[in-house]
C-alpha cells in the first residue's frame, strides 16, 4: 500500500500532539514535542522516495545512478536542527519554571506568579 | 474547563486532523515513484558544482541562505539558554566535587575520546563527499569532549573546555558563514554565490565555498553543543540556592 509511509507520518504527529495535551509534566510535554517533530522527518523522507534508489552521494556510484531525492534531505536535517534548539531552549524554561514554581505539572501552573 | 471535556475538544480535532490528512495523502504523488523534479535538477546542479554529496550541496550552495537562517536559529536559542540559566538572585556556585570512576569505564571513555573526535573532525571535513557534514560533525565533537565528563569527572571536563573560548568560537562561526556569503558579492556574484574555482570532482578540496561553510558550521555547532550542555550541567552540578537546596529552594 503505497499510502502507508505517509500515514505513518500523520500517526507519529497524532501521537506527540495527543501526548503534549494530555502531558502533566512539562519535560514530557517537550518530548512528545519531539516526537511531533519527527513526524515531519518521516514525511519528508518518504515524499523524497524513489524505489530501487540509493543515498544521493556519487563519491562511489555512477553520475547517472538513480537516487532519492536530497533536497527533502537537506530539509530534514534543517528540521532536526531545529528541534534540538527548540527541545534545549524549552528544557532551559522548564528547569527555571520548576525553581520558581517548585513543580512542572502544567495544571499547577495556572496562576501568575512574580 | 475540567480534564474530561478537555479529552473530548482534544479527541474531536485529533479525529478532524486525521481525516482532513488521510484525505490530502490520496492526492499525494505515490510512495516510491520517480517523478521527482526538484530533485533530480538538484543532483544535476550539485555534479555541475562538482559536490559529490549533493545534500551538501543543496545545503551548502543552492540553499545556502536558507542555511545561513538554520544557524541563527541555532545561534539565537543558544544565547536564549544562556539568558535562561544563568545564576540568579538566592544562587549561588559551588564547585562539584571529584567523582568515584568504575576503571573499566575511565579506560574506555579515555580511550574513545581522541577516536570520537577525530571521526568527527573527519565527518566536517568530508561533508561535500560523504554523508555528513558541519552540523553532524560538530554534534560528534563536542559529544567526544564530554566523554570526560563520563570518563573521569566534572573539574577535567572544565579544564578542557575553556567556556569563554567556546561562547567566542560560537560567534565566530556565525560570523565566518555571513563572511563566506560577503565574499560572493565582492568576487562580483551574488551573496553567498559560490565563487570559488570548482576543484576537481571528488576531492577534499572540490566544491568550492562548500567545504568552507562546512567548515564555518562545523565551528559554530561545536561550540554550541558545548555552551549548552555547560548551562544545563552547570544546573545540575554548580548552582544551587543559598540555603543548599538543589531546587524549588526560592519558595522556601
């Protein structure tokens, strides 16, 4: 079923946001934020497909030897660069909320504090 | 709104989410096939360019000012979590003492290290010919000088990252990829046009700017690895409130 890779996809997405909504501690939230990410690595390797195909360096292959597509390659490694800064600046916020607030439960955070 | 109708709003668009997907992908073009356009005018581009890894190649010359945006990004939210984990008021350091080592492990980590950093300086430096290239060489470096931190303890990790140096390489990355870009428009191109002569095809010194940029990346990534696993470290081992708590100790 040729549909199937990009469901998988749509899954993973599911998942983290399901994860994310239903989270009661914020270091899980960021990592079912991670998770949604990789969604999208999953997506674009599978649009990037081509059967029968290899990596998309000629250091040892012939120039006219049929290869994925790397441009949705060098799209997802953008998008896992990002998100380790995203998760590393997000884990930064959670460490300070937990100092001041004394908990990373979301639910507990619901009043302002200075 | 109480948790239990919260499910309900999260089940409702979660189920909208997944038809409205489902739908698209059945006019997706089909797994696996071969019509790919962007691609395969890419591959040509990066053989032209004389880029044996053509994912370099996108990343580092036809896409190069997209690059240039990933590394601010990167750059950005590394000075944000330096912001983020500084010493506050009620903290104070204290310096983490010397850690008992099983020698099994001492042994291992010390004899990995040079291995780890030298792959990764190999996988920055062949980033326009193999898979690899700045961002994932840079991870692989700066995980070999933490091997240190595992190996022995937390004051020799200290000793061989000299923190300063590294916020300072930080910049300097950043600053050599808008650099490379510069020299584009004085060699009478466009910025970050890739104006150096070509080399020949598969060599170390092929690709013209792209081993350069690599190069830049490579510095920049690096060092912000090593930033900010010395903020969040420096969390975990060295700040602590000023009456001794590890943390929620401002409430107290």
């Amino acid at each position: 079923m040729s549909l199937l890779p990009y469901l998988i996809a749509g899954w993973v997405f599911l998942v983290g946001v399901h994860g994310i909504a239903t989270s009661r501690n914020l270091i899980h939230a960021v990592g079912c934020l991670a998770v949604t990410q990789s969604s999208t690595y999953v997506l674009l390797l599978a649009v990037g497909y081509r059967k029968g195909a290899t990596a998309p360096v000629f250091s040892d292959l012939p120039v006219d030897a049929p290869v994925v597509d790397p441009v949705v390659q060098a799209l997802a490694l953008t998008d896992v660069v990002v998100g380790a800064t995203v998760t590393a600046l997000l884990l930064a916020l959670v460490v300070q909320t937990a100092k001041r607030h004394g908990t990373v439960d979301p639910d507990e955070l619901s009043e302002l504090k200075g | 709104m109480t948790r239990r109708l919260r499910l309900w709003v999260l089940t409702a668009g979660l189920l909208a989410t997944a038809a409205l997907y489902v739908a698209a992908c059945t006019d997706l073009p089909a797994f696996g096939g071969s019509w790919h356009p962007y691609g395969d005018r890419a591959v040509r581009a990066a053989l032209q360019q004389h880029t044996a890894n053509a994912v370099s190649s996108v990343n580092f010359d036809q896409r190069a000012f997209d690059t240039l945006g990933e590394e601010t990004v990167l750059f950005s939210s590394v000075l944000g979590t330096v912001v983020l984990l500084r010493r506050t008021r009620g903290e104070k350091r204290v310096a983490p003492g010397p850690a008992e080592v099983p020698a099994a492990l001492r042994r291992y980590g010390l004899l990995v290290l040079p291995v780890t950093l030298l792959i990764g300086l190999y996988v920055i430096a062949h980033g326009q010919l193999s898979p690899g290239g700045g961002f994932q060489g840079g991870v692989v470096v700066a995980t070999s000088l933490h091997l240190l931190y595992i190996a022995v303890d937390y004051k020799a990790l200290e000793r061989i990252r000299p923190l300063g140096l590294f916020e300072l390489a930080d910049g300097t990355g950043e600053a050599a990829y808008i650099l490379l870009g510069a020299a584009g428009l004085i060699a009478g191109s466009a910025y970050l046009a890739n104006t150096l002569p070509l080399g020949t095809f598969n060599t170390l010194s092929s690709g013209g700017t792209v081993p350069l940029l690599n190069a830049a990346v490579g510095v920049e990534v690096t060092s912000a690895v090593v930033v900010l696993l010395a903020h969040f470290l420096g969390q975990a081992l060295e700040i602590e409130s000023e009456d001794g708590a590890k943390d929620g100790g401002r409430e107290a």
